[in-house]
C-alpha cells in the first residue's frame, strides 16, 4: 500500500484488514505511522526507488497512489515494482480521455502519463478512474468554521464520490482474481456543483453555508499566501479554469461490490464533525 495515509489509502488499509487480507503499507516514518493493527510498516519512499526494496519483497500487489505532479522517477519506481510483484492497481483520474492527443488540464496529463507508463511495463495492472474525492472537501473546514462561506475557484461540477466507494472497489479488485488490465471508471450517483457541496455540508451541520466564487488570481494569491506550492496551486487552478462539465455517472460501483455509490450528502452528514 502506498498512500497509507491519505483519505483513500487509510479506507484502503481499513476494509482490507476486514477482509483478512495481509497488508504492508510503505510510510515514510514506521514509529509515527498509525495504522490498524495487523497491518506491517515498511519504511521507503517512492522519491526514493532504492528505499523500495525491502517494501516490496514477497508483495504480490501494490496499490499506487502517484503523490506527485510529474512522472519524474515514476519509472524507477516501477522498475523496482516489476522486479519484485506482479500487479499494480493505480489510482487515476476519471478526467482522463484515452482520444485525446493532450488532456484538458495539468492533473489528468499525469495520470494519463502514468497510465502510460505502466501500460508499457511488464506488469499486469488495474485502473481505477476517480471521480473527483468528497473528502477533498475538508480544505473548506476553516472557512466553515469562521463565516461560513466557501471562497475559491468554481470548478465545474462532478459526481464527487465516497472515497469509501473507492477503497471498496480497490479491495475487491486486490483480494479477487479477474481484474486484471481492466479499466474501471468511478464515480458518485450524482453530479453536483460546488455550492450544491457547500449547501449539503450546512445541512449536515446545521449553520447555513455558502459558496463564493472568486477570480482566478485572487484565489491564486490567496493559494500562494497559505504557502501551497506554486507548481501545486497552477495545476489546482488549471483545473479550475479548463475542466469541463461532467454529466459522467457510472455504475461500476454497485458491480463490483453489490451496494451502490453513496451520495455527496450521504458523506456530508456521515463527516459533520470534520466541518464543526
């Protein structure tokens, strides 16, 4: 397992460790890692392909979650993979069009290049195609918090998903054979706007909440004055201004594991203490 310890990862680890699955996850840090028990920490990093190797040894699977925004060292890493395992499941974006010559912004460039890379390794893969994450909504928790209104950027809407809805279909496809080189695109029941996301955080927790679409250079300063990374906060923003609308609703949720998506809602009021 890598990303251990993001809002995928730690559902990832969480519902393989139900399922009796073995499971090591690489940290960077295995004193501060806090994991469910059971599950083996395995210090490396993925900046670091010559740190990999004890992770990787007598690993069947690795579920790669790529934290950066290049490729740059992607293909070390996964030298070091193919010697040692023999299936990736990636974790990619649902943005990516396999038509087009470049993707619509500097996000889904990456993971069609990641895809790219490991379609041209040896090793048996799976994709899973993200919708846009619900949790990524918990950068909002400040603002909430103070005067209830959300300012940034107004991406265009999505049918944002349960990153439980992801780690279900990610376990499945780790502990079951009969993915292998499969695609898998995932998304939530319905498409909403971020003031729909906003309007469904204030019912969870009962204060009225709105949203606030601001300019694109302000948000930038603003992005740059929190002291995000600038490479970070242009790729954020390219998204903001080049993504399209997405009508895009799949089901592939509900076939692999048997219960359906979760709504935006649903995950709202299930996390109303992340927004208190």
């Amino acid at each position: 397992m890598t990303g251990a310890a993001g809002n995928v990862g730690r559902q990832v680890i969480a519902q393989l460790v139900s399922a009796g699955a073995p499971v090591r996850a690489l940290v960077r840090d295995a004193q501060q890692a806090r994991l469910p028990e059971g599950v083996e920490a395995v210090e490396g990093d993925l900046s670091r392909p010559g740190t990999l190797e004890g992770a990787l040894a007598e690993v069947e699977t690795v579920f790669l979650i790529w934290p950066f925004l290049t490729t740059e060292g992607a293909s070390a890493v996964l030298d070091a993979v193919e010697g040692r395992a023999r299936r990736v499941v990636y974790l990619s974006s649902s943005g990516v069009d396999d038509e087009a010559e470049r993707q619509t912004d500097p996000i889904n460039q990456l993971h069609a290049d990641m895809e790219g890379l490991i379609e041209r390794s040896g090793l048996r893969r799976t994709i899973l195609r993200s919708n846009t994450i619900a949790s990524n909504t918990r950068g909002w928790a400040e603002q909430i918090r103070g005067a209830g209104v959300v300012r940034g950027p107004d991406i265009a809407a999505t049918a944002v998903i349960d990153p439980r809805d992801i780690a279900a279909v990610a376990v499945r496809v780790l502990i079951e054979d009969g993915h292998a080189d499969a695609t898998y695109v995932l998304t939530g029941p319905q498409v909403v706007t971020r003031t729909e996301q906003v309007h469904a955080i204030g019912e969870a927790i009962g204060r009225p909440l709105c949203f606030e679409k601001v300019p694109v250079e302000i948000a930038r300063q603003r992005m740059l004055a929190d002291g995000r990374p600038p490479a970070l906060v242009e790729a954020l923003l390219a998204s903001a201004e080049t993504r399209p609308r997405s009508a895009l609703i799949t089901s592939t949720v509900e076939e692999i594991t048997g219960t359906p998506a979760r709504t935006f809602r649903d995950w709202a009021i299930d996390h109303a203490d992340d927004f208190r």
